[in-house]
C-alpha cells in the first residue's frame, strides 16, 4: 500500500484543499459584495435623481 492514498485520506485531503481556498480567497469575496453593493446604491440613487428631474 505504500505510494496510495486511502479513501479517507483522499477525503480529508480534498475536503481541506476546499476549506483551504476559501479561507484564502475569502477577501476577494467580500470586497467583490462590497463593491456590488456600492454599485446598487449608486444605481439606485442615479434613478431616483431621473425621477425627480
């Protein structure tokens, strides 16, 4: 068996790989929100400026 992984290894290895990048590209997903917010608002706003004009 030597040179092979076990199902439960291949497991935990994939199950940490997945964990691993998220906790990685974590950031970039929260900025990615925060800028998608911001641009609804200020659709949001540029629309209530036409309404009123």
């Amino acid at each position: 068996m030597f040179g092979r992984l076990t199902l439960p290894e291949l497991l935990f290895a994939s199950i940490l790989g997945i964990a691993s990048g998220i906790y990685i590209y974590q950031p970039i997903f929260e900025q990615y929100s925060r800028d998608q917010k911001e641009l609804k608002e200020k659709l949001k706003l540029a629309q209530e400026s036409e309404k009123k004009s």
